[in-house]
C-alpha cells in the first residue's frame, strides 16, 4: 500500500520528463539544439531526445517560402507612373546560421 502510493507520484513525474524530451521533426524541417544557451548541434529528420529544462529545441523550415511584397506604384524619370508587384521566394541551407544570424528571416527580408 505504502509503496503504491509512492510510485504514483513518481510514475507521474517520469512520464512528464519523458513526454518533455522525446522529440520529432519532419523530413523537411531541422530543430538546432542550444543546451544551457549555447549551440549545441543540429537534428533532423527523425526521432530524438533532449534533456528537458537543459536543452532547448528550435525548429526551421527548409521549404521553400514565398513572400508576397505589396504592389507599388513608381514614377520613372520620364514621369510615366509604373507599377511594380513581386514575390520573394527563399529557402534555408545553413540551418545553424539562421537562427544564430537571422533570427527573423521573413521579417528581415520584407
């Protein structure tokens, strides 16, 4: 009875840690791990474990990502009013460097 009562608590708390660092990313996502703050190395694709309240893991897209920048309308040294429209297409190779450099990348680029 006393042991029951015991391992309830900790069963608890086991599988609350267990949950915390079991992790799983995408074939097309990569997670950069910092422990204790400081570049711990990059992961992916698959399953794997981190040390929960140590480690801390941040995933980053590698599809390609289209931006859509608002129209806007430019008078040339003619004086003809053109407008101009584009889309900004990007991807991320070095995945570690993006997060380290680039912390923002949409906002950076628009």
């Amino acid at each position: 009875m006393v042991v029951s009562e015991l391992m309830l608590p900790v069963l608890i708390v086991v599988i609350l840690i267990l949950s915390q660092s079991i992790k799983m990313v995408n074939e097309y996502e990569r997670v950069v791990i910092f422990r204790l703050g400081r570049l711990s190395g990059v992961k992916g694709p698959g399953i794997f474990l981190i040390i929960p309240f140590i480690d801390k893991a941040l995933k980053i897209d590698l599809r390609v990502v289209a931006i859509d920048v608002p129209k806007q309308a430019i008078i040339t040294k003619d004086n003809v009013t053109v407008e101009v429209d584009a889309v900004v297409y990007y991807k991320v190779v070095a995945v570690s460097y993006t997060h380290l450099r680039a912390h923002e990348t949409r906002g950076n680029l628009v």
